[in-house]
C-alpha cells in the first residue's frame, strides 16, 4: 500500500487503488498512522468482497470496465461467451476455481466447438481471472492443438465467371480481386473512392443484429489504399451514389447466403474469406514478393517480412498493381466454362 504524505494543512493522505472502478480513493486524517489505517481497512474490506465474487459478477464487472476501451464486437464476444460457455463457472466464487476444474471445462468445450473457439473463450476466463487477481496455477492447462483443413477452392477465373452479372459481384469482386475483408467492404462509401484508388478508412461490422461503424480496422496495415480494376470501378459508378451512400447495400448475412447458394450449384464449399485466399493465391501464382502482397491485402506478420524495416516504393507499387489488373483483366474480358465436369 502507498505511503500517506503530509499535505500543505498538516494532514496526511493516502491514495489507494479501487479496483472495481479502476479509480483511486484518498483518505486523509490527522496523523500518517491513522491514513494508512483507514486506507488498509478500507482495502483489507474490498478484498473480501472480491473473495465472496462469483465468476458471473467478476466477468459482467470486467466487460463493463474495458467497454470504453475494447471494440464493440469484442464486448458482444465477450458477453456471447459468457453466455454460452460458463455456466459450469457462473455461481461458483472465484477462489474456489481450481486448475483441475478448469482443465475439465476446457476439455468439455473441445468436445464441441473448434481449437479456436476454445482458445477465444479460454483467453476470456483467463483475462477476467488476471484482472481480479486470483491466484491460480493454470501453467499445466492444456488446450487443443489447431489442426490444418484442406479445403477444394475454385480458381479467380471460375469465382469471377460465376457471379458476373449477379446482384453479389462488386463484393466479390472487391474481395477476390482487392483482397478484401467483409468488414472493409461493408464499410466503403463512394467518398472513399477517387479515380481508381480506394481509401480504406473504416470499417463496418455486425454487433448482434446490427451493422456498426469502426474507424479502427483489425491491423494498423488494414488501414491502406487499394487500386481498382477497371470493371470494378465501371460497375460501381454505374451504381450512381451519393458521397455518403455505402457501395453494398447488402449485410454480410444476405452477401454469404448469395455466395453459398451460387457456389454449391457448382460443387463447391466456401466462405466469402476464401475468397481473400484465393486473391493471396493469385499473388503467389504471379510471383508477387511478399511484401507488396501483405500492403495490398492488409495483412500485418513482422516476423515474416520484418516490415517495420523494409518500405515499398510507388514505382514498384504501380508494378505490382499493373501486373494483378492485368491478370484479372484478361480473365474478364474472357468468358469461361464453369460448370464442373
């Protein structure tokens, strides 16, 4: 505990750490004995409180200490795993959580769910554990191993061929051409686009049922101008928007249900972000270097590309860019069987 020093009145203060509101709260008497007494029985009380805590109350407390600080699809994580996955958990106190418990529970979720929803929901208990100060030995905890899927993509030519015309092509287009996350096209409006060059600025996500703005995208990289192919800019000024109008109407839910439906008519089974793994394919297949693939895609790994030391040059850029448009061009001026044999 802090030590109480002497004021300009002759009194001492002690200021201590109130942990539920992440606020100091001072005390302040006569001598330095009787602050640092009133300051200890007033900490020696909050820590019994925090003993009596059940995992519910700590964890609805930690939510709503970090919701001025954390995205809002965090906190809509947050509560989703709370609700979803701690019921073993809820009423029990804090202290009475042991590692053996934990382990149990852990092993229970992977039953069910994937070695990423275990990890996401374990790193949840973990944080609101830590935050809390609960001395617990969780080194021994073992979670599931990731395992690799393989998964039977189809090529840039078939996905553009197969949604030309539809009401779905400029998202898909956008991620599969542009490299596009759902959220960063959710989030493009007809301001951001001059010419030919997008400006990623912000984002749109779903939080719960509803579509919200975030000004910070998922990487300090995602934040990045992107050039468009000629078809894609064609397509979207025939669209005819206002500034501030977004250039897809539709939510992610509506754009995926499209996407399936479209695609398994054809034999195939994927998810709108295959689509960004077919665009980093692309790359790879026009031997793009790595770095000007992770700008143009918006993906942050400095233990690969040592990024934070290495720059891209606009003459290199403008190559790049050239050779992909090219790429992509041929392959839309050029009508292509895609029925599966």
């Amino acid at each position: 505990m802090a030590t109480a020093k002497k004021l300009p009145s002759g009194n001492y203060r002690v200021r201590a750490y109130d942990k539920a509101t992440g606020k100091y709260k001072s005390f302040t008497a006569k001598t330095k004995k009787e602050a640092e007494l009133m300051a200890a029985e007033w900490l020696n009380s909050t820590q019994q409180s925090e003993d009596e805590k059940t995992f519910q109350q700590a964890a609805e407390e930690y939510i709503e200490i970090k919701t001025p600080v954390l995205s809002p699809t965090t906190i809509h994580e947050y509560k989703s795993e709370l609700r979803n996955h701690f019921d073993r958990f809820a009423n029990m106190r804090l202290n009475d959580i042991t590692p053996q418990l934990v382990q149990d529970w852990v092993n229970s979720i992977a039953a069910v769910r994937s070695a990423k929803t275990v990890r996401n929901v374990y790193g949840f208990f973990t944080a609101v554990m830590t935050y809390h100060d609960v001395d617990i030995k969780l080194g021994k905890i073992r979670l599931p191993q990731k395992t690799r899927t393989f998964k039977n993509l189809p090529d840039a030519e078939t996905i553009i061929e197969l949604f030309r015309g539809t009401d779905i092509e400029i998202p898909v287009l956008l991620a599969v051409w542009g490299g596009l996350r759902m959220s960063e096209i959710q989030g493009i409006r007809r301001k951001d686009i001059t010419g030919d060059i997008l400006t990623l600025s912000q984002v749109r996500v779903m939080v719960g049922n509803k579509l919200t703005v975030k000004k910070q995208a998922k990487t300090y990289k995602s934040n990045r101008q992107v050039k468009l192919g000629k078809p894609l800019v064609e397509l979207i000024d025939a669209l005819e928007l206002n500034p501030d109008d977004y250039v897809v109407q539709y939510n992610p839910k509506r754009i995926y249900d499209r996407l399936v439906k479209i695609t398994r008519s054809s034999g195939y089974y994927i998810t709108f972000h295959d689509l960004r793994h077919i665009s980093a394919s692309v790359m790879a297949k026009l031997n793009i270097p790595d770095i000007y693939a992770m700008e143009r895609g918006g993906w942050s790994n400095t233990s690969t590309l040592r990024s934070v030391y290495q720059q891209t040059f606009d003459d290199d850029r403008q190559r790049v860019d050239k050779v992909i448009d090219e790429y992509f061009q041929s392959i839309y001026d050029t009508k292509h069987d895609t029925k599966k044999i």
